[in-house]
C-alpha cells in the first residue's frame, strides 16, 4: 500500500492531533496478549454447543433430548420448549412504518423453522468437544414446509408463507419535489435494475459469549459492538433487572456490523447459566457464523434517472426490494432506509422518490453490514451516472462535474432532505485524476480498443459522500429508531497527574486508546503517554450508545473534549483560589492555568493534587478534578472522496485484474493519519470483495452452500491492488475538530469504482452491466451474451 506525500508531521511537544502515533492498544492485540471472550477462563465453566435445523422451513414435530442426557461430561440438555416460557422474543428497535410485521423471534425455534441454522436444541457439557459430540444423540422430528427465496416470488399472489400474517415485512416510501414533472418529456431516461448480492461478514475474531452468575447478578462476557445497547435489550427481553445484569466486551477482534446485535445464543446463555448456577461458555466455528451471523445487503434496486441531453439530472426514482431473511433482527427493517437519504449521493436534482419493500424469505435475517443501506445507495447512483454518462456519450467525470453541489454551495439541503455542512468535491476528484494519470489511462484505453487487444482496460469512477456519525437523537426519533445517537464520556484527572477517560464508544478495531489519548493530550497539555482509555464495560462505563455507523470519532470523541473542557474549567476556578486571583484573570494554557501578564501559575498535575488533598479548595467545589460531558450533535457528518479505479479484462477467460487505485477522501480533519490509513484500506478490501469475491449462495432447497472460507471468498492480501490514498481536507462544522467519519468511506466508494471499470471495459462489446460478484464466469457470459 502507498500513500501520496504529505505535509511534514509536527516535531515531538508539537500538538498530538494530526501526528501519526503507533495505536497503543497494538502492543497487545497484535502479538495476542489480551483478552478475547473465548480466552476467559472462569472456574467451573460449563461449555453448550447449539442443534440447527437442517431445513429452511419446517414445523418441529418432535424433540427428544433424552438420547444425549446420559453420555459422557453431559451435564444438561435443553430443546425450545424449555425455554419457551423466558426466553421472549429476539428484539427489533427500528419498527419504521405503521405496517410493520414483526415476527415473533424465539431464540430457540419451539414449534417451527425458518432458516437453515436456526437453534432447535443444545447440550451442556464439561468441556466443547463432548458437547458437540453429543448432539448427534438428540433426535428431531421435522415436517418439511416449503422454502421461500426469491423476493419476487415471495410478494406473488399465493405464495408460501414465511410468517402467517404473510411473507411483506412493510413498504416505506420518501419523495422530494414532483418526480411525474421531472420524467415528463424528459429527453433521457436510464432504466436499470441492480442486485446487490448477500453477504457474510467475517470478522477476524468468531462471535463467543460467557456468562456466570453471582447471587441474584449476571455477568455476561461478549465479542459485541454494542455492550451498553446489548444490556438494555436484554433486560428487556430476558426479565432479569438492567442493574443487576452486568456487560463486559472484552477487547473484539472486529465486527463490520456483524456484531452490532443481540443474539440468540447471548440470551440463551445468560438463561442457562442463571439455571445451572454456572458459568457457560459457547464460541462459534467459522461455518457456524457463515450460517448464523446475520448476513448483509441483499437488495434487488429498480432505479430510474431522468437528464437532459446536456447530461443534466432531472430526476431520479428508486424502487428497492430488502430481503430481511426469515426474522427482523435488531436494526434489520432500517438498514435500507439509510441508504434513502443517499441514493442522490452529491448530485443537484429537481426530484426523487424511493420506495422500499421489506420482504421476508427463509433465510438468515439481514442487518447492518459496514456502511449499512449507503454502499448500496452509493453504487446504485454511481452506476447509473455512468450510464448516463455513456448514453450522452460524455466522459464519466464530466457528466458529474455537471451535476455535483460545487464548493461554494454549502451548507446545501439535497433533494433528500439532508443538509451537508461542508465539502469540495472539485479538490476530491481533481487530486485523484492527477495521482491516476487520467488522461494517460484514457488515451491507453483507445489504443488498446482500436487494436482490439484481447485484453482490454477499464476505468471505473465513484465520486462518493457518505452520511455518518450516527446521528442526532431528533432526528433517529423522527425515523422511528428505539435509540438516541448521543454519547457520553468522563474524564478524570487522577492525583498524581495522570487522566484516565471513560468512553462510551466500545472499540473493536478503531484505535479508540490511541485517538482518544491525542484529542485529551492536546486539550489538557499532557503528555500523550499519560493518558489511559477505559471502555468496554457497562460497571465501568456505565452510560454510552456504542460504536457504529462511523460514530466514534464524531460523536464519542466530541463527549471526550467536551469532558476535557469542564476539567479545565474547574482547574481554573481551582487554580485562581490557590494564585488569589480572580477567575476572570487566570487562563488555562500549555497545560497550566495563568495568571494573565504573570509568570504566576500552577500546572494541571499541581491543580490534580490540589484537588485530591483538598486542604485549600473554593467553597462549594468538590475535592476531585473530574468531569463528565454527553455529545448530541445537531447533524450527521459528510466525509466524500473520489476512487479511480483501473482493471485490466481477458476477454477470453473473463479474468479481471486491478492494475490500479487511487482513493482521495475527504473526512474532515484528521487526528491520527496512520489509523485513517488502515481504516481506509480495510474499507477497500471490503468493497473490493464485494466487487470481485463475496456472495453467500442458496440452493433451491434453502440451504447455505457457502459456509465456509472455502466457499466463501474472502479477498487476502494476495488480491488486492497496491492502494494509492490520499486527502483533501474541508472541517466538519457539526463538531468543535471538524471531523468526519471514515471507518465505511472505503467500503462505500469502492465497490462501484471497480464494477464501473469492469463494464467500461466492456461498453464496446455491448455489456452495460455485470452481475456481482464480478467471477471470470460471470464477465464471460456477459461477454458471450452482448453483441460484438
């Protein structure tokens, strides 16, 4: 991976904020040292292995788990049923439209199945292998129903039945100015139907869960993203009182959304362990989670654009079917319609409507996946500009040039709604068409079409913004959403000078300790080393709403400065009573507080032990220098950013190679360019394996085919080009730094880049669209099936 070159960073006493700092936390996570949830040992733990059914659909007739109660290390075994009556129902906290269905959710199927993988019974036993053996004992008699797949097919009068109140989860629907008017005689009209396929996320670490109980409280160990929203959920759902259910996310090996969830086996778990007195332990294999981690995407999008020969956007119309699986997971009916508000993307036009048709099938329910609703939204608008771009038979950068918000229109109130802050698209793209050599590319592409060369190259383009930093609670509210999108965080300033921060941000990959560290640094005037970051643990963060949706740094960071701001302000009232000054003179500055025009002052370290001693402290203050502070921002931020991307196409073979990428981002300002950096090219990867790699595939029967690495292809490093990156810089005006989100920036942006170079490589052949994933198959029969 290459960087573009940047600006010297700042020389050591310099500001923390910006400099590129090693994270903190890899000193442990990279070498192992540290605790996962499947590394916790608790004395006497008991370990469950789940039975899933083998059908897609079917009534559960008959289970007897006697067989298995007598083998060896088995200690209990447990069908639906004995769960039926505490077990509740699997939690939806997004209920978006008044004709919502949502299904009953058992975290163990009782009477029916609906997915293959679903949990019929378990065995708990002295250690994992004697467990998973003695699930062969258990026997279940099934009565086979039929499967439901295709969406289309699904929504046909007659069709079999996922749920009996029918197979519709809901329709929801937005407009934006007269759409009629706007393809009234329009000149153009692109008519295009995309499929963004099924995803599995695979995150480095597998989900794992341990619970123990002490008395009348819980303790529940998770590889989760969300321990503060996993707690109430499961309060709610179980009946065992919040305080006295404890949640513990111990350092996570990455989630990608897959971990933003409350699972049946959480729940389970913590019900086990409350009836055997125990604690209980259970860590998925990798062809487990293929079939029950909640899968991603899966849309089928009808999108419609109306221009003017002049490559104008007049309107666009979007009608997308969501295939939410058999059960609404946690934020499943509300993924899509994050993506409602961007289907405009960064383009002016005089109308839109969208309509979206949530549709239940008997498969693993989907959820929030990295991006969540906008990489969809991104790729179905930056096809389609391409299309357009190709029908006028206008350059693809030009045809956006035409139609994007310029610089000095923000803030601007798109056609969605949406007010973006702030950007420069212009800086974006004209950055990344000089580190690409554009027009070089473009001169090579008509070389090589004009001597027919059997390999042919392709120049894809996504210029892309993103909405993030989820998000004001209002607004989360006046979408329905069972949350807030505000977080919380204190600061303490420990006697011997040192900080310590509690987040409410609950880091599973994102250099949380490193960035945090930089941001109190920089704000206190302490050394970065002497700062220490707590997160993770409802008992020692109790408040916060987690980590998602590209929240941490805009929203969690913010409650952290906001933090540093009242320390400071109490240091001062402190440090005048200590100097005999009056509040209005002293000034907090290089981390000490001042007496204005004096040499008189007293150091943030000296006001901390002030503090703590507490011997000559203001009347009425409090003998700690501590602070806490909670970030509600007024809007959501909008990093933006231009990908080029480069491919290479035999058309003999089908065989697709990215020669080249450039990515140029804009997320604000940075704190720390080294995490942006690995932020942005595990972004890439992911979109690049959408692109080119990943799709979860069912047979006829429902039957997951792709359970494991084997069958499912993740990209190494191995497939992946040599990344060119780089910035262009516009603050935020919705937080005090100005930042921007970035964790799903190269996940958005990537995947049409290099789809749109796929097919530009093979406009001449007739090909207008390739089905993802992009296979060496697949392109080949796009090529067999266009004319020559």
């Amino acid at each position: 991976m290459t960087t573009a070159p940047e600006k010297a960073p700042p020389e050591a006493g310099h500001e923390e904020v910006g400099r590129a700092r090693r994270r903190k936390e890899d000193a442990r996570l990279v070498t192992g040292r540290t605790q996962w949830t499947d590394n916790i040992q608790l004395p006497g733990t008991l370990h469950v292995a789940f039975l899933r059914s083998p059908l897609a659909h079917a009534r559960v007739l008959r289970v007897d788990t006697a067989p298995a109660r007598g083998l060896p290390g088995v200690v209990a075994v447990y069908s639906g049923a004995d769960f039926a009556g505490e077990q509740g129902s699997l939690p939806c906290a997004w209920p978006v439209s008044d004709d919502l269905v949502v299904p009953d959710h058992p975290p163990m199927a009782v009477s029916e199945v609906r997915y293959v993988g679903e949990a019929v019974a378990c065995v708990v036993a002295t250690d994992r292998y004697k467990a998973a053996d003695a699930l062969a004992a258990i026997e279940v008699d099934y009565e086979p129903l039929p499967a439901v797949l295709d969406m289309n097919d699904a929504l046909a009068d007659g069709a079999d039945k996922v749920h009996e109140a029918g197979n519709k989860a809901f329709t929801w629907t937005f407009a934006g100015g007269d759409i009629d008017a706007a393809f009234r005689d329009a000149p153009v009209v692109i008519d295009r139907t995309y499929v963004q396929q099924r995803l599995i996320p695979s995150a480095m670490e597998p989900r794992a869960v341990v619970a123990t109980t002490d008395g009348d409280t819980c303790t529940l160990y998770s590889a989760t993203q969300i321990p503060h929203i996993l707690r109430v959920m499961l309060a709610l759902t179980t009946g065992i009182p919040e305080h006295r259910l404890r949640v513990i996310a111990p350092d996570v090996g990455g989630g990608f959304g897959s971990k933003l969830q409350v699972t049946a086996e959480e729940v389970l778990v913590l019900l086990m362990t409350r009836r055997l007195g125990r604690p209980v332990k259970w860590t998925e294999s990798r062809s487990e989670g293929n079939l029950t981690v909640h899968h991603g995407r899966d849309q089928i999008q009808h999108v419609r654009l109306a221009a003017d020969r002049d490559g104008r956007i007049r309107g666009l119309a979007v009608d997308l079917l969501a295939d939410m699986g058999a059960y609404l997971m946690l934020v499943t009916p509300g993924v899509p319609l994050l993506g409602a508000f961007m289907y405009n993307g960064i383009y002016k036009m005089d109308a839109y409507d969208f309509r979206c048709t949530g549709v239940f099938t008997t498969k693993m329910p989907t959820d929030a996946y990295r991006g969540a609703g906008r990489p969809e939204a991104t790729y179905a608008i930056e096809r389609v500009m391409d299309e357009l771009a190709a029908e006028l038979d206008i350059d693809p950068i030009e045809v956006r040039r035409r139609n994007w918000i310029a610089h000095e229109e923000f803030p601007y109130t798109t056609i969605a709604g949406l007010t973006y802050d702030s950007g420069h698209y212009e800086a974006a793209t004209d950055r990344a068409t000089a580190l690409f050599g554009y027009a070089d590319l473009r001169a090579e592409q008509a070389r090589r079409r004009q001597s027919r060369d059997p390999v042919q190259l392709g120049i894809g383009v996504s210029t892309y913004t993103e909405m993030c930093g989820l998000a004001p609670s209002r607004v989360l509210g006046s979408l329905r959403y069972g949350a807030g999108g505000w977080e919380h965080a204190e600061v303490r300033m420990l006697p011997t000078g040192k900080v310590e921060v509690v987040t409410g941000s609950s880091a599973h990959g994102q250099g949380h300790e490193t960035a945090w560290s930089q941001i109190v640094a920089d704000s206190l005037g302490v050394p970065f080393e002497d700062v220490s970051v707590l997160h993770g643990d409802t008992a020692v963060a109790p408040k916060g709403m987690d980590t998602y949706g590209s929240r941490s740094l805009a929203i969690g960071g913010m409650a952290v400065l906001r933090a540093c701001e009242k320390v400071k302000d109490k240091a001062r009232r402190i440090a005048a009573h200590l100097l005999e000054a009056s509040a209005e003179d002293v000034e907090y500055t290089g981390g000490s507080v001042r007496v204005r025009g004096t040499d008189a002052g007293r150091t943030i370290q000296e006001i901390a032990l002030a503090a703590f001693t507490a011997h000559d402290l203001p009347d009425g203050v409090e003998p700690r220098l501590d602070a806490q502070a909670t970030f509600d921002p007024e809007n959501f931020s909008f990093p933006h950013g231009t990908h080029l991307c480069a491919v290479e196409v035999d058309t003999e073979t089908g065989m697709t190679r990215i020669r080249s990428y450039v990515a140029v981002d804009d997320v604000g300002k940075v704190v720390n360019p080294l995490i942006v950096e690995g932020q942005v090219h595990g972004g890439l990867a992911q979109g690049i394996g959408q692109a080119l790699f990943e799709e979860a595939v069912y047979d006829a029967d429902g039957n997951l085919l792709t359970t494991t690495l084997a069958d499912y292809l993740v990209p190494s490093a191995a497939d992946l080009p040599d990344f060119v990156t780089d910035r262009t810089e516009t603050p935020a005006v919705s937080n005090p730094l100005g930042v921007k989100g970035v964790g799903e920036a190269g996940t958005i942006a990537s995947t049409p880049a290099v789809v749109n170079a796929i097919v530009d490589a093979l406009r001449p052949y007739g090909v207008d669209d390739v089905r993802m994933p992009c296979s060496p198959e697949r392109v080949w029969r796009a090529l067999n099936g266009g004319a020559s």
